[in-house]
C-alpha cells in the first residue's frame, strides 16, 4: 500500500495507464492531482496493490480514515473519487480473476479495519471492473446493492462535422446559427487553447468567466488550475475562449484524450447571456474534437440536463455498489437498513405515483 501514485511501482503504474483509456480519472496524472490539490482528501488516500507472482495485478485507489472523517466516516472504505470524478474503477490486470479481487477487497479490510462498510462509485456497469467487483464482493461474503450515480449522456461519432450537425434537431441548428450571427456582428473572436504560450491567460479567462457566471464559486479552485495545467503537459487540453473586445465573456475547458472527448466545465458571463456565446463556444469545440482530434466519442460526463441530449446520440448510466461487512454488527444493521429500503421503496413510490428507480439488491 502506497499513499500518493508517485510512490506505486512501474508494473502498478502501467495498470493505471492502462486503465486511463476509459477515462482520465482513472490514471496516475489524476490521482497525482486530486491528491496534491484536495489535502483534505489526499490525506485519507490509499493506493492497494495485489501482486501474484511478484507482479502488480491490481491497484485499488480508496479513500479511509482511520478515526472517521466528514468525507468518509469511521468503518467506511470509498473509491478515491469525488463530485470532481466523473467514473471511478480499479486497475485491473487482464488475466485478474474474481478470486484474487476477493483477497483484495478482504486485505484493504484487515488493513482498515474495522470496516463496516464500502461504497464504490461512479462506476461503468457494462465494464469489466464492474462485473469483476461484483463478483468479488460475493466471494468476499459482503451484502452488496447497486445503485444509480447519475445518467450520462454521450455521443458515438458516426460522421463528419457537417453530417453530425445535419442530424441535430432542427431547433438546436437555428439557435445557434442566430448566435453565431449575433456574436460576428459584435465582433467576438473564438480562441482554443491546448498549451503553449496562451495557457497562462486563457486560464485567467476562464477563472474570469466562471466567477462572472450563474455557477457555484468553486469549492477547490487550486483542482481545476493544477488539473488544465496538467492537460495542457499531457497534451489532453481543449480550452475554449470567447473574447469579446478583450474581455473573455464564455470558456470551456474539454479534455481529450485515448480517443475521446469529455466536456469537463463549462461557463459564461451572465452579462452577455443573450448573445448565445456558450452555445456557439460548444459548437466550435465539437467541431475541433471531431475533424482535428478525430475522436471516437464526446461524452457530456455528469447528469441528465435536458439540453445535452441535443448535442449527444446516447444515454447511459453510471451505477455505483455500496457493500455491507456482514461479520460486524454496524455491518449487518447498515445491511438491513439497505434491505428495508429497498423492500419498501415500490410501495412508498407507488403512493407517491413515482417509478422505482433501478436499484438492487445481490446476495
């Protein structure tokens, strides 16, 4: 076990490259920031390594306090991840089997112990990590129940950039052919920052334009400048500017890489709602990642917010597994707290004149 990915061997650090092609969050360059960036979280963060035959087979990045903390109480174990991540997984050899993700999962409890409890979100539920920790945590002996994290729409690059825009609705095409209008006529430029010289200022823009806009002041601030500095080295980085007469007034920061593209932040200056320059700012960006990039596919990350299903083809979900120590009585009281919710939540949503929500329960 290692606190900082910095400390991991080569052969731990080659699974974490080998996992960041789903998604950035998963490697090292991540990790490194999230931990530099976020000391509050940094100091619960453990990297556990399983190794058979004297080779790295698996990294579980966890967070765990050992006196219990505000972001992860006492007996708890959470995947290293938090509203900055969009998908969070271990790194997982080829050739690992459920088995030795059970002798994992049973080591980082001795480890922390006691633990009562482990919650691992968010988390793809078509990929392999998730079948595996499934299968891993029966084997284990733990209670586990899955449930959702947030819907997450994406697209599957089927075309050019002229054939994509052809198959937007016809409403979203209008709106921003009018703004596209409105801004040459005031005289915007569009600027994409991926490095370089500009880094410097289209980082002051962008900071300008998300304290001007409708958006939350930023919890940690130091994140979001260490993790476009750390694109911008890793070549990752799609920074998207408007200025209008000097001053940014719209900026995007996107983050390209292994053949996709993922829309991190997004914001504009209030004070120029009206002339559209977000809408216009995404279109150029789709545009760049789709006939310069050449990427497979550009996923909105985060949430159901109608507007991204007129930009994206598809919606999926990102789930998460929340798994109960069955050996401890905090263990077997959050089990039957999770079970009665469950056994309850069709009769409650039904008086309600809801739906369920998908959520079950694995033995």
């Amino acid at each position: 076990m290692v606190r900082r990915p910095d400390e991991l061997a080569p052969d731990a650090l080659a699974l974490l490259a080998q996992a960041e092609h789903a998604g950035v969050e998963l490697g090292a360059a991540w990790y490194a920031n999230f931990v530099a960036s976020l000391p509050e979280l940094g100091a619960l963060a453990h990297f556990h390594v399983l190794r058979q035959a004297g080779r790295a087979v698996a990294v579980l990045p966890v967070l765990a306090a050992r006196h219990g903390q505000p972001a992860v109480p006492r007996g708890r174990v959470q995947s290293l991840a938090n509203y900055y991540s969009a998908l969070w997984a271990p790194a997982l050899d080829s050739a690992l089997t459920p088995e030795l993700l059970a002798e994992l999962l049973r080591h980082v409890a001795r480890w922390h112990a006691p633990v009562h409890s482990l919650h691992f979100a968010p988390m793809d539920p078509g990929s392999r990590a998730w079948s595996l920790m499934q299968d891993a945590l029966r084997l284990a002996g733990w209670g586990r129940w899955d449930f959702l994290a947030f819907g997450n729409w994406y697209l599957q690059v089927s075309s050019d950039w002229a054939g994509y825009l052809a198959q937007r609705p016809g409403e979203l095409r209008n709106t921003l052919r009018r703004s596209e209008k409105r801004l040459l006529k005031a005289g915007a430029q569009i600027e994409i920052v991926c490095g370089g010289e500009r880094l410097a200022a289209a980082l002051r823009a962008y900071e300008h334009v998300y304290a001007a806009s409708w958006k939350q002041a930023e919890p940690h601030p130091g994140f979001m400048q260490e993790l476009i500095r750390c694109c911008a080295r890793q070549e990752w980085l799609r920074l998207g500017v408007v200025w209008l007469e000097g001053q940014p007034i719209a900026a995007q920061v996107w983050i390209v890489a292994h053949g996709k593209a993922a829309i991190y932040k997004l914001a504009y200056d209030e004070a120029f709602k009206a002339l559209g320059s977000g809408t216009v700012l995404t279109a150029r960006l789709m545009r760049h990642v789709l006939e310069i990039d050449g990427v497979a596919e550009v996923d909105y990350l985060m949430g159901d917010d109608p507007y991204k299903r007129h930009w994206m083809s598809h919606r999926r979900e990102r789930r998460g597994l929340r798994a109960y120590n069955l050996h401890t009585v905090p263990g077997l009281v959050g089990a039957a707290r999770e079970g009665l919710t469950t056994l309850l939540r069709p009769w409650l949503l039904k008086l309600r004149g809801r739906k369920q929500p998908p959520a079950s329960f694995h033995a």
